[in-house]
C-alpha cells in the first residue's frame, strides 16, 4: 500500500526545457527584428541606435583590450561588494535574531540606514574611500548587506516552534537545534536574500562607477552618454544584460541544488525574482 | 501503583486567551504502568493534547504534579518519545535522515544510524523510499516515518497525539494493525490520545475517558481483549461491542457538553 506519490516534476533540464529556451530566443530575436526594422524608416539610429549598429559594436569592442579591463573591474567590484555584503548580512541576520533585545533597539536605526538611497551616499563613499574600487564595493555591499540581513533575520524568526520541539524532545542541545534545524529550515529564506541581492551588488557597481572612475562598464557607459554614442551605450548595456542572465543561471542551478528538498514550483526551478 | 512509570497527579493547566481566563485541565490524575498501552478518548477541545504538552514537559503545569519513575517532570524530558499529529518531519531531510535524526543527535556512528533507520524504515514496508523527501510521501507513508523515528530511539515512554488523525479510514486500520505489531516486539509503555473510540478500544490495555474542558478523568476501563488482536475484525467480537457501548454513553455526555449544547436539540 504505497499510497499515492508524489514524484519530483522535472528539474530545469527536463523535459520542455529546450523549448522553452527556444521560445525565448525567438522572442528576443522578433524584438530585435522590429527594432532594426523600425530604424531608418521611423526612427532616427542617433537616438536609439540599432541592432546591428551594436552588433557591429560590441565585435569592435571585444577586439579591444580596453573593455575586458572594463568588464574586470565591474566584476570584480561587484563580487567582492557581493560577498562583503552577504556574508556581514547573513552574519547579522544569524547574530541579531538570536538576540531579542538587541534586535529591538537596533530595530529603528537599521530602517533608518536602510532608507538613504545609495545615490546619495555614492558621493560620499568616493570621498571616504577613494576613486578606485573600494569606495564601488563598498557601496554594492551596503545594497546587499540589507536585503541578506533581513532575509536571514526572517526565515530565522519563521522557524516552525514544532520542529525545534521535535528536536528537543529527541534530546538535541541548542547547538545542535541550531545547525541542524533552524539553520536549514531558514535555509530558503537565506538563499532567496542571497539570490535577489546579487543584481543590486551590479548596481552598486555601477552607480559608483557612474559617480567618479576611470575605468569600468558604468565609466564607459557614462563616457558614450556623454558622447551622444547611443550605439556605444547601448553595447554596454547589454553586456550587462547577459552578465546578469549568467550571473542568475549560476545562482539558479546552485538554489535548486541546495533546495532539492522543495516540491518544484510550476516554473519548473526556472523561476526568476522580477525586480 | 508502586509500578508506575507515569503518575499524573491533580495536573491542572490554564491559559490566557484574549484576556480571560480558560481552564484547560481541571485536576487529571492517571497512573501508567510499566508496559501497558493506555489510550485517552476525550471530546475535541478537553485538553487531550494539552495533557501530552505536560508530561513530555514541554509545557510547565499550573497545578499538581507529572512524575516519571517518581520524580518530577521539569523541562524536557528525553525518556519520553513523543510522536505528535502533525507528522513534523523535517522537509530539507530524506526519510532516512528525518528517521535516523534522533541517532545523529545521539552522535551513533554513521554506519550504524544509517542501518537502524533502514531496518525500521523496511519494517513498516517503506523500503525503497529511503531517498524521498518528505514531500513525495503520502500522508500514511509520513506517519509512518513519524513513528518510527521515535521508535528508533528506544525511549522508554512513549506518548502519541492522534498520530492517525489525518489519514484516511483505511490507511488508519491499516497502520493500527502495523502499530500494534511493532508495540508487541517491544511493549514499551504507550499513552495514546484519540478521539476515535475503536480506535482507542482496540489498541489499548485501558482506555481512559476524559470529560470535556476543563478535562479530568471520568473513567478509566480495562480492555479485556487478548492480544495479538485481529484489528480488521475486532468489530464483531463481543467484549469489544460492549465496552464501545458503555463508553459511548459516557462519552456522548461529554461531547454534547462540549459543544456547548447546541447538539441538544437534536
């Protein structure tokens, strides 16, 4: 009497995953096709540039050293301001909801800091740490550090009580409830701050990359704006793009690794946070 | 009883509920012996649950005192199993990581924990479903696993809360038979709460009647059935009809009261 049971649905790799990602190269595709249609007969290529203008671009510019220096330096300052920023969050978030009291002073200040718009402390990171990376990462890891901590904090409060209790009943110590059930039942609340955070670790680069540097996809980018150079800007554009495109399919395939243990979601483990 | 493994004395518990007052356990006394199975039917809301709160020593008493092996119950005590309604296995562990947790916090090597649980786990036919996680399992297979990982620690007590609550009439009969199995290998002493009367009547040496809230025992009956007992059947044997009888009435009291009379008119 085996009852009925449930069998895990397909993983990102099952079945109709190929043709879902044919559906999303002709969709890109047909964009891209009314957009070269559109220019020249509508719409004037000084504004909005055109496919094939920027195709044609982004092959100059792969065949420059300059921007692999650029794309380094956006990278690099987006991973480290990724991790500086996760790991403190993750930290905070594990230390803070341990500690009632301390949560609850420190409640109104963490909000407080968590509502200046990064933009505005842009210029003030470059004051305090300098032209160079430092003062970008430093600005990606402050975006990261909140949504981490308070992902942490969250899936760390939500904890089924009865889970901790079957655990203490079996005779588990607090260190033991700790790691082995608050921690992995907290675990999809942590990974989702980890997983949404990582965009805002780019867009911290970039704003301070924007702000002052010399080198850098958003220095670049400004550098175009600054020139009227659509077609330049919008090649930097999209090599953002497709950085985030890699950048979440690393983060999906480690999430439903680390969450098999989930009934898959319709969307079948593809399932992208929309910001 | 000099014997007793469990004495619930004068047990009282109350809560606070918007504000006012409710009295959940108004003063249980039991005693458990050694190796005796020992149900409890109550009405819903009498304080069933709550009792088993108490003695496990999750919750503290407002009154009386719970002892084990005479002394008193404060905090958790791990010679109690308990296997609650809700089966609370862990989702993110497979069956036989859910089964062999009590092992792993007991630091039993891995090899042994691994051949305990997949004996237990072969025990109650859930062989092959050992990688499965939680959520490809039915409720009846959950269950399953739920009982067995408090069997597998061997606690001395063990209490249940309706563990066959959720399931359906015929996996319910079905995991009867296997539970009373699996209890006449190790007759260990049981307290085992329901609100199903043939239920209670045909796994128990006593069933114990509770009254609805705040609940105190209002009887406590021998079941003067043989064992090994012929679950699928124990309908059509006599000592079993009268018993239900006897006990229906004293039961169907309590629920009308308990559902604050508006079963009376009927």
């Amino acid at each position: 009497m085996a009852g009925s049971v449930v069998r895990a649905a397909p993983g990102p790799r099952g079945p109709g995953w190929a043709r879902l990602n044919l559906y999303r190269v002709l969709l890109a595709v047909a964009v891209l096709a009314v957009w070269e249609f559109a220019t020249d007969r509508w719409v004037d290529p000084f504004w909005f540039s055109s496919p094939l203008r920027i195709g044609a671009h982004l092959v100059e510019m792969v065949g420059q050293l300059d921007l692999f220096r650029d794309l380094w330096v956006t990278m690099t300052e987006t991973f480290l301001g990724y991790f500086a920023g996760a790991i403190l969050g993750v930290l905070a978030g594990l230390v803070l909801s341990r500690l009632e009291t301390l949560a609850r002073v420190l409640d109104p200040f963490i909000v407080a800091l968590n509502g200046i718009p990064r933009v505005a402390l842009a210029p003030l990171f470059i004051i305090w740490f300098g032209i160079d990376i430092k003062s970008k990462i430093v600005l990606a890891s402050t975006l990261v550090f909140f949504i981490t901590f308070y992902n942490t904090f969250a899936g760390i409060r939500g904890v089924e009580p009865a889970f901790k209790n079957v655990a203490r009943v079996m005779g588990a110590g607090e260190r033991q409830i700790f790691l082995k059930v608050i921690l992995p039942a907290a675990s999809p609340w942590i990974i989702t701050g980890l997983k949404m955070s990582l965009p805002f670790a780019l867009i911290g680069a970039i704003i301070g990359e924007f702000m002052a540097a010399s080198k850098g996809l958003g220095f670049r980018l400004q550098l175009y704006t600054g020139l009227f150079n659509t077609t330049g800007a919008i090649a930097v554009i999209f090599i953002l793009m497709i950085m985030m495109i890699a950048f979440n399919a690393i983060l999906n395939r480690i999430e439903d690794h680390l969450l098999r243990w989930r009934p898959k979601t319709p969307m079948g483990g593809e399932a992208t946070e929309v910001h | 009883m000099a014997d007793a493994v469990l004495s619930i004395q004068g047990v009282q518990r109350d809560f606070f509920s918007r504000g006012r007052l409710v009295e959940a356990l108004g003063g249980v006394d039991l005693e458990i012996a050694e190796g005796e199975f020992l149900t409890i039917v109550g009405p819903s809301g009498c304080g069933k649950s709550t009792l088993l709160n108490l003695v496990s020593g999750l919750m503290p008493t407002t009154g009386g005192r719970v002892l084990y092996r005479g002394a008193e119950v404060r905090g958790v005590n791990t010679e109690i199993g308990y296997v609650t309604q809700q089966d609370n296995l862990f989702p993110w562990r497979t069956l036989r990581e859910n089964v062999a947790f009590p092992l792993e916090v007991q630091r039993v090597p891995p090899e042994e924990r691994r051949r305990r649980a997949d004996a237990m786990i072969a025990k109650v036919g859930l062989g092959n479903f050992e990688e499965h996680y939680p959520y490809e399992l039915s409720g009846g297979m959950r269950q399953r696993a739920n009982i067995i990982r408090t069997l597998i620690y061997d606690p001395q007590l063990i209490l249940m809360d309706e563990p066959f609550g959720p399931l359906d009439a015929q996996t319910r009969v079905i995991l009867q038979d296997q539970l009373l199995r699996l209890w006449l290998e190790s007759r260990k002493t049981v307290v085992f709460i329901t609100h199903d009367l043939v239920e209670a009547i045909a796994l128990a040496d006593r069933v114990a009647v509770m009254t609805a809230r705040p609940g105190v025992i209002k009887s406590v009956n021998a079941v003067a059935i043989p064992r090994p007992r012929d679950i699928f059947h124990i309908h059509d044997n006599e000592v079993f009809r009268r018993l239900y009888d006897k006990l229906w009435e004293e039961l169907e009291v309590e629920v009308r009261r308990g559902s604050g009379g508006w079963l009376e008119a009927s």
